[in-house]
C-alpha cells in the first residue's frame, strides 16, 4: 500500500535531483537533431567559485578596514567558543562533530564574503544578496509579525478587523505584489511622485542604486510575508496561559516583565518554528527581484535562484544546476543549524 507513494516520490522529488547532480556534473550544448551532455566533473563548480562565474556567484572582493577585519575576528572567536562548548560539555559525537565543522565553515566563509564584497570597492554577489534577503527579511518580518500579534492579542477595539487586513498581503500572488511596488516606485508616473518632486528630488530613481534597489526589494518582500508571521504567532500570543498573566498583573507585574516571563517563553518554541519556516523559504526568493528590478542594477538584487534561473533561460543548464546545488548546500547548513541550536533549545525548555 505504501508503494505507490513511494514511487511517485521518487518520481516527482529524487529522481529530479539525480538527474540536476548529473547536469550540474556536465556541459549541455544543441547539436543537429536534439542536444549533447559532455560529463565535465567540477568544472562548472569551480567556474562559480574561483573562474569566470565567481564575480557573478561571490562578488568582487574589497579590501577590508580595520573594522570589517575586527569583526571577522570577533565571529572567528564566536564560532571557536560554540566548539569549545560542544567539546568541553560532553556527548560529543562524530556526526555531531563533523557538522558542527561544517557548519562553522560554512558561516565562517559566508561571513568573509559578505564583509569583504561589501567592503571598500567591494561588489556582493548573489551569494551575499541572498544572505540579505534571508537574514535582514526574516529579522523584520518576525519583529514586525510579532508587534502585531502581542498588538491584536490585546482587548482592542476592532481588532477582528485589524486581523483580516493584516492578513491580506499574504493573499496576494508574489508576482501581483511584485508589480504593485513597481508601480507604487515609479518616481516619474507612480503615485508619490509628486510627493518626491514636492521635496525638490526630480532626477533620482531608486532603481538605478544598489542599496535603494535591494530596500525596495526587501519592502516588499517584508510586505508580503510578515502576516504569515503575525497569524502564526498570534495563535501562539493567544494560547499562552491566561492564568499566570492575570496573577502576574495582579502582582503588579509591567507589560514587559509579562512579555520576558510568561509571553516569550509560552511562544519561544512556535517563534523557532516559524521562523525555520520562512528561512526555508526566503531562499528561494525569485519572483520579486526579478520583476521588480530584473536583478539589477547590474547584479545589486539578483538572487542565487534568479541566478540560477537566467542561467538556464541562456541555456547553461549545467550552471543553472551547479549554482541550484550550492543553495542546496547553504540553505541546509543554515536551516540545520537554527534548528539545532534555536528550534531544539527552545521545544526542549518547552518539555
């Protein structure tokens, strides 16, 4: 009975992935009558990483100050100090062990790349620009998802309403929101244009700079996915213990001590959850940078899946795959990493 299942698994999620290991292992190339796969091992790997793909992949590399080369050290440090706390407190094992080693170099690189491509005539990639849009994004949706919780979970008037139209955006296709925010943009048509061109401004366009490009890209992706964090964690806000919160005020607890005691511990475990959640899927952001900016100007917002994507739109389907592979490897180092040492933490104070 489990048997038809397994073979539309196999069929819709495994085999697709040999088949992508095989590409990205290979050079695709149109010849008379169909096409050619001529195996090229690591090469389109390596192309990505130190050839002529890696200002694509990476970035051009600035030349850090005395800040950017502090901080670096300072997260060096952070990440000897995990492992030595993982070695010192026992349980150690060799799987543990050797993902821990993996996860910290995997850090430890995305952490040199970002600081070095983004400093002095430096030029981030799409590794760096997918890192923003997975870290600064899901940093302010959960932030603003939970204000809006702890804000509807309050006896306030109309506050049904307020849920529904939070609730919204999340409606909305991301193609839909994507245009919208191109629109809401336009400096020249859109409709505070004459807001900017009150303030004197009549020549800037946001598009045509880098950071003002990836703010809008993040404006909008924070727009569409924040309710998603605010109706989980209003769910979360609501089933919290009535009880300890009414002894707390009656104690004369303030609204912040009830938040540090009570609130963020009863939700800690469904925050870790989502969260993980949207990590998972900020990785695959592609809809809105590439309508919105085309992953311009130049490569300022394109992600690693609209990289992947515009690679095999020019038929370079091995380098489609072989940048497909390194998300692959980044987004489950990072997600295994939250969930071992946020998601797990946190079910396991809950227990």
């Amino acid at each position: 009975m489990v048997l038809p299942a397994v073979l539309v698994i196999l069929a819709f999620a495994v085999f697709p992935l040999i088949i992508s290991a095989y590409l990205a292992l290979s050079r695709f190339a149109l010849a008379p009558g169909g096409f050619t796969l001529k195996f090229i091992g690591l090469v389109n790997f390596r192309k990505l990483l130190t050839g002529s793909q890696q200002y694509h992949l990476l970035g051009n590399f600035g030349a850090p100050g005395l800040l950017q080369w502090a901080l670096i050290m300072a997260i060096g440090a952070f990440m000897l100090y995990l492992l030595y706390r993982y070695f010192t407190t026992g349980g150690a094992s060799l799987a543990g062990t050797l993902g821990r080693l993996i996860a910290a170099a995997v850090a430890m690189g995305l952490a040199l790349t970002a600081i070095a491509t983004t400093a002095l005539g430096g030029v981030p990639g799409t590794v760096v620009n997918t890192l923003l849009y997975v870290v600064v994004g899901v940093a302010v949706q959960f932030a603003l998802g939970l204000a809006l919780a702890l804000l509807c979970g309050q006896p306030i008037r109309a506050r049904n309403f307020f849920r529904v139209l939070f609730f919204i955006p999340l409606m909305v296709t991301p193609v839909g929101i994507a245009y919208t925010f191109r629109m809401l943009a336009d400096m020249q048509k859109g409709p505070f244009a004459p807001l900017v061109r009150a303030f004197g401004i009549t020549e800037w366009s946001w598009a045509t700079e880098a950071w003002s490009a990836r703010l809008m890209v993040l404006v909008g992706d924070t727009w569409q996915w924040t309710p998603f964090m605010f109706i989980v964690l209003l769910a979360a806000v609501e089933n919290q213990p009535r009880d300890q919160v009414e002894a707390a005020t009656l104690d004369g607890a303030n609204g912040f001590q009830i938040f540090r005691d009570i609130t963020w511990p009863a939700i800690a475990p469904i925050a870790a959850t989502v969260v993980l959640i949207r990590l998972i899927e900020a990785f695959k952001i592609i809809d809105l940078p590439n309508v919105l900016t085309g992953g311009g100007p130049g490569l300022a917002t394109e992600s690693m899946t609209l990289h992947s994507f515009i690679a095999w739109r020019t038929q370079d389907l091995g380098g489609s795959a072989a940048v497909g592979y390194l998300l692959l490897f980044i987004s489950t180092v990072f997600c295994v990493s939250f969930f071992n040492f946020v998601v797990r933490p946190a079910r396991r104070h809950e227990a």
